[in-house]
C-alpha cells in the first residue's frame, strides 16, 4: 500500500500508527486531527520510533483534509472515547458529526479509498460512513470482531493455562454487551473449547468477553482500552496491504446474510487488496440465531435512533 492515513490521533490512533509505521504496512502513513501540532508531534514520534525498527515508512502530520489526497485506505479513529459508566451508544450524538464531516473530507480529496470505521458506536457509525460514501460494503467497514476475538483468546488462555497460539474464537453481533460469541466455534489446538472447561466456565468468559471495554475502562479510569484496538487494526490493515485474503471478523453492512439487510453487524469477512471481498454466512443453531437476531435488533434500533438525529 502507497498511503495509508488515520483520521484521529487520539490513543487508539497512535497505537495503530505504530505498528503500522513499524511494520512497514504502507509507504507513506499520514496521521490527521483538528488538533495539527498533536498530530504533527506524534507522527515525529512514531516515525522515529519506526525508523529505530528499520522501517522506511513515512510519518507525517497535520490537520489539513488535503492530507487525505492520494490514499488509498483511510482508518477513521476520531471521536471522544467512552467515560466509566458511559456506553458506546452514549457517545453517538458526539460522534456522529465529527464522522460526517471526516467522510465529506474523504468524499473530496480520497473518494476511492478503503474505509475502515473504528470509532464508537461502531455497528451505527460504520452503517453511517458507507450510506453517505456512495460506496459499496467492500470500501466501508468497520473494526470490532478482532478486537473482541483477541479478548476472548486472552480470557481462555488465562482460565486454561494453554498458549494463546493454539486458541481460535469467534465473535458475531454488535460490538456492546448484546455481542454473540460463537463458543461452539472456539477451539483450542483443534479440539473443542467445551472438552477443557465447563458451560459455566464457558459462560464467564462469554460475559467478560462482552463486558472486556468496560473492565480496561473502569480499571484505567482516565481512558478506554487503546493499545489492542491499535493492533486490531494492523491487522485488518495488514490482511488488505499484503493481500492476505485472510477470513478476519468485521462490521460488514449485511444484505441478507443471517437473514438481515440494511444494518451493520459484527460478521466473518473475507479481506483482500481490494477489501471486503465477502462474507461467510455461518449455520446457526437455533439459540445461536436467537442471540444473533437480538444484537441485530439493538443495532437496528441504534441505527434508528440516529437517523432521527
């Protein structure tokens, strides 16, 4: 990838840059904000930090929307992060416009690049970047499913005792508390998850998995979990620039897969150069459907919600 610029230099956006930066992702790494000099200051950072790796990627910094001009993928972080006790639907109204008014940017100087939506709501605000883009679903999506894949991989190796490695999980739904992780799914070194722990372990982890930001949240205080989304992000980067074509859970605008259409939800998807080249529609059980429908209804009732806005 030529140029690669993240909207947003908040926490989450600076972790990104850095691995990206690091891991030599892209060519050139723009890092944007209405706050120029924040930008302009931890883009120097990153890029000597990124040098010190023996990376040849460029960073740079500013507050211009010009800056968007020639990428090819844009990773929009910007926003205010959640406060302890907030949602990640109490932050919409905020947000919302700041996201308007980053996809008229990328609609002027960047109209063909990927977008990837990773500020909160993400489900809502990832629905919001691809109906006003003009786009198809493979240029607009969102980040959330491997974030909370990681998690749930952290809470199973740590209630196991088993390497990280060998541990696969899966996670549908809205990325809140009405997620649907897919135990049936997980396994660890090919062996089912169900042959090492308990339902009643099982279920633990299914609720800390769905409660994951707001644990690092309440326990951080002054800020919400910043280095994991960073990650999660190269990774989704790191699967479209190197054409991986890597099966990655993202926020997909669905078109009848799981039996919806018209919402944004945490689905399979298959990354390629060209983005989001599908989505694999799994079979569900019927309890499974049951939990999949009731997080497709809280993000259509969020997608309403904002449209009355």
């Amino acid at each position: 990838m030529n140029k690669l610029t993240i909207v947003g230099a908040g926490l989450v956006g600076e972790a990104a840059a850095q691995v990206i930066a690091r891991e030599e992702l892209c060519r050139e790494l723009v890092l944007m904000d209405v706050q120029g000099e924040l930008a302009q200051g931890k883009a120097l950072d990153v890029w000597q930090a990124a040098v010190e790796s023996g990376s040849d990627t460029r960073v740079s910094g500013g507050a211009k929307a010009e800056m968007l001009a020639g990428s090819e993928m844009v990773v929009i972080t910007a926003g205010v992060p959640r406060k302890p006790g907030q949602s990640r639907q109490d932050v919409l109204s905020i947000n919302l416009p700041i996201l308007d008014g980053i996809m008229a940017d990328i609609k002027q100087h960047a109209p063909a690049a990927t977008v990837l939506v990773v500020s909160n709501p993400v489900d809502v605000l990832t629905y919001r970047a691809w109906s006003v883009s003009g786009l198809g679903r493979d240029k607009v999506f969102g980040q959330a499913g491997v974030l909370d894949t990681a998690r749930m991989k952290c809470f199973i190796a740590e209630e196991t005792g088993f390497s990280a490695r060998d541990i696969t999980a899966l996670v549908l739904g809205g990325h809140g508390d009405s997620m649907v992780p897919l135990m049936r799914y997980c396994q660890i070194g090919s062996v089912p998850l169900s042959h090492f722990l308990s339902s009643e372990q099982i279920e633990r982890i299914v609720e800390r998995t769905r409660k994951g930001g707001g644990e690092i949240l309440n326990l951080k205080k002054m800020g919400s979990a910043c280095d994991a989304p960073g990650v999660a992000i190269a990774q989704m980067v790191d699967a479209i620039a190197n054409r991986r074509n890597r099966i990655l859970p993202a926020v997909a605008i669905l078109e009848g897969e799981y039996g919806r259409k018209g919402i944004a939800m945490g689905v399979p998807c298959v990354l390629t150069e060209e983005g989001l080249a599908r989505v694999i529609a799994l079979p569900l059980d019927a309890q499974e459907q049951a939990m999949f429908d009731h997080s497709a209804d809280q993000v259509a009732r969020d997608i309403a919600e904002m449209e009355a806005l």
